[in-house]
C-alpha cells in the first residue's frame, strides 16, 4: 500500500510532467504507437477476413495461421527485429511486432463475425437481387460489426498494454519512464508508470466499449425506434396525454 501510495505522489510531482521525457510526451508516444499499430493491423486482417466470410473458403487455415502467431513472444520479434535494424529503427520494429500481435483477433473476429451471417438473411438479398458487392456491404458487414468491432477493441487493449515493451530497444512510449526507474532503483517512479498503463488500457477498454456500442446497427436501430415512438418521453411511456401546466390551471 505504500508502495502504490509512493507512486501516486510521483504521479502528483509537476516535474514529472516537463520536458521531452515528461509523462504528456510519453503518453503521447504510446497513443501514437497503439493508433498506428491498431490502424496498420486493421488495413491488413479486416478486408482478408471480411474476403475469407464472404466466400467461405480458405477461412479455417487463415485463422489457423494467424492464431499460430500468438505462440510467437511479442519480445521475440521485436528482438529479431532490433538486431537487424538496430536502434534506428527501434520505433518501426515495435509497430512491426504489435501489428503482428494485433492481426490475430481482428482477423478471427472478422471472419466468424461474417460466417455467423443469417444464411437466410442472405439468401433473401439475393433473391432480392443483389450482387456480390452490395450483399458484403449492405447486408454481411452490417451484422458482422459486433465481432468485428470487439476483435478491434480486443486488440486495442492489448496493444496499449504491450506497447511498453518499446522501452527494452529504446523505442517511445510509457514504458521508457518505467524502464528509467529501474534504470535508477526508482520504486515510485517505477509504480507510476505502471499506474499510467493500466489506466490508459481501462480508458481505451471504455472508449472501444462505447465505439462498439455506437456502431452495432442493431442496437442503432433500437435507439431510432425509441426516438420515434410516439407518446414517449425521455424513453418512457407515456400512458396519458401530458399538457402545460398553465394549460391544466387554465381548464
């Protein structure tokens, strides 16, 4: 407990939020490292997984392969990676390795999310007509938001959370102010930064939750159809007509 304490006072000291190694600049670095890791993850697993959904083959050995990348230690490729690019490319090589580690759940939450379509669903839309492209985008990738933002948002967390291994190759982001403190037998500081990543991978978890829940069509229509239900105020029914007061003092 004194620990924990001793690493809220480093948080609260003004000095540790100055200058280029300050925790806004770090924070900034690993924000910086998780979007384009996230983003460059789902340029590649998305359309692959949204493609293997729609025409059913090839699915199982992509997710296959893909799930075989988790075996391999994030540390691992980025140690590979360091040797042979050297300290130049230290921030290149961590967003290398964290696309890695983020394509899995992407692509396997993309994939299942199409394959759990409705069949029905989309026999009906071809019945109705639709081509190949208009039945991925108007009726497949509609249902399969929900496993797909929650593959995205599963990604999301883990990389925050794994990006400080930027630190161990002298890359960017939070994990520089912990690895400073062991550098320096500097418990709080060590503690403190701990505490900077935990709380930015609950924040993230919140905000992708939020993002998840905005983007669900489903539940987007439901909100739609309160908003316009007639006789409701502020989503509950109203079971008699309502007028101003002046109106009712009036009468």
């Amino acid at each position: 407990m004194n620990a924990l304490l001793e690493g809220l006072r480093w948080l609260a000291d003004g000095e540790n939020w100055q200058g280029p190694s300050g925790i806004p600049a770090r924070l900034a670095e690993h924000l910086w490292l998780t979007v384009i890791s996230v983003g460059v993850a789902c340029a590649i697993a998305i359309p692959i997984g949204l493609w293997l959904g729609h025409v059913g083959r090839g699915g199982t050995l992509a997710i296959n392969v893909s799930n075989a990348g988790r075996a391999v230690p994030v540390y691992a490729v980025l140690s590979l990676l360091f040797l042979v690019y050297g300290v130049s490319a230290a921030t290149w090589s961590t967003v290398v390795a964290l696309v890695l580690f983020a394509i899995p759940p992407i692509l396997t939450n993309t994939y299942v999310g199409m394959r759990e379509v409705d069949r029905d669903t989309v026999d009906a839309a071809r019945g109705m007509g639709m081509n190949a492209a208009q039945l991925l985008r108007r009726v497949e990738l509609p249902l399969a938001v929900p496993l797909l933002m929650n593959g995205v948002r599963i990604a999301a967390v883990q990389v925050v959370a794994t990006a400080t291994i930027a630190a161990l190759v002298a890359g960017p982001g939070l994990g520089r102010i912990i690895t400073a403190g062991y550098r320096t037998q500097d418990l709080p500081q060590i503690i403190g930064g701990s505490i900077l990543v935990a709380v930015l991978a609950l924040l993230v978890e919140g905000l992708m939750e939020w993002l998840q829940r905005r983007v669900d069509p489903v539940l987007r229509a439901r909100r739609t159809a309160r908003r316009r239900r007639p006789g409701t105020v502020a989503g509950r029914d109203r079971t008699v007509t309502e007028f101003p007061d002046e109106l009712v003092s009036a009468g």
